[in-house]
C-alpha cells in the first residue's frame, strides 16, 4: 500500500492533482484540503495516500493528514458509500466537522454535500456513531455530553430558517468565532454579505 506521497506538484485541477515522484507522475482524486496544500510552485508536497484497488482499477486518493485518510476509510465501509461519496464528505468539511456530525446525529450536514441523500447520511451517523470515537485524531466528545443543538447547530439551523440553504450556513458560519453566542454568529454571518 502507499501511505504517502512526496514531490514536486505538476499540476492541480479540481478534485485531482498530479504530483512528480522521482520522475514519475501520480495522478490523485484528492480532496480541497489536499488541493489547496498543493501549489505547483516548485516546492515539495507531502500528501497521505490511500490506494483503491477495484477488478478494473488502481485509484489513488490523496489527503491533507492523516484525520482526513481516517475518515475515508471508516466512510468506505458504510454500505452505499463508494469512493467518489467519502471523498465528497471528506471534501465537504472538516474530520472535527464531520465527528461531531456523526456523534450529535446531525444529517443535515451530510445531505448538504452533493450526492448524498438522507438514507446515506443516516447510514453513515449509524454505522459510524460507535467507531469514530475510536479514531487516534478524534477529539471527541462522548455523545451523552453532546446535545444535537449545540450552538453550531442552532446558528446553522437559524441561518436556515432565514431562508439560507444548509450548505450556505455552514460556509457562512465556517469564519465566524466558535466562542460566540448563537444569536451574534448569526448576526455576523448575515452582516457578511451572506444573503439569504
């Protein structure tokens, strides 16, 4: 298996990046934090790699760190989730992000990601309630100590009910302060220009 890729990038497009190993080009489905690590400047990149092997293909992915190879491999065994669905969710939002969805039973962050609908999302907060505690970089909760309306939820859920879609909260709320009461995230998501 290869854990991990170093070179010099070639080139980057969306959702793939090819990087220059010792005079050979790997090509990686890989996921924005990946993509946006790798900037073709010359520099070295070192990216976690996960190799797919499938009857007709050898697909290699590539991750930020090591949170975000965990994640998509917990993801691979949902059923009905492929490769292209885990990459989406790693994709979509942060390995904290998506632990704190699963262990509050949040499904609305996961419908909020291109291609996965309800079913899959309650899937995914099922079969991964009792494993993703047990992730080496999870920084967890127990989920007795969490409440599905946390303050994230309750400001993304009041940007909703403002007419936001759910995806569009969440990206409003992603430069917001965590340590802020729900009423002012709100506030300040909506003064910064995301119109609902």
């Amino acid at each position: 298996m290869i854990a991990t890729l170093r070179g010099k990038v070639l080139e980057r497009g969306s959702g793939r990046i090819v990087i220059d190993v010792g005079g050979v080009g790997y090509l990686l489905a890989a996921t924005s934090a990946a993509i946006r690590m790798a900037v073709p400047d010359g520099e070295e990149v070192t990216l976690v790699t996960h190799l797919h092997v499938r009857e007709d293909a050898l697909i290699l992915f590539g991750f930020a760190g090591t949170a975000e190879r965990d994640l998509f491999e917990l993801l691979l065994g949902v059923s009905g989730v492929g490769p292209k669905a885990a990459l989406a969710i790693v994709s979509g939002y942060a390995p904290d992000q998506i632990r704190r969805a699963i262990v509050t039973s949040d499904h609305a962050l996961f419908t909020s990601i291109t291609g996965v609908g309800r079913k899959t999302a309650e899937r995914v907060v099922i079969d991964l309630k009792d494993k993703v505690g047990s992730l080496p970089a999870a920084q967890v909760q127990d989920a007795a100590d969490l409440s599905p309306a946390d303050d994230h939820t309750a400001a993304r859920d009041g940007l909703v009910g403002l007419g936001m879609s759910v995806a569009e909260a969440e990206a409003a709320l992603r430069s917001i302060d965590a340590e802020l009461p729900v009423g002012e995230r709100i506030r300040q998501a909506l003064a910064a220009g995301a119109s609902p």
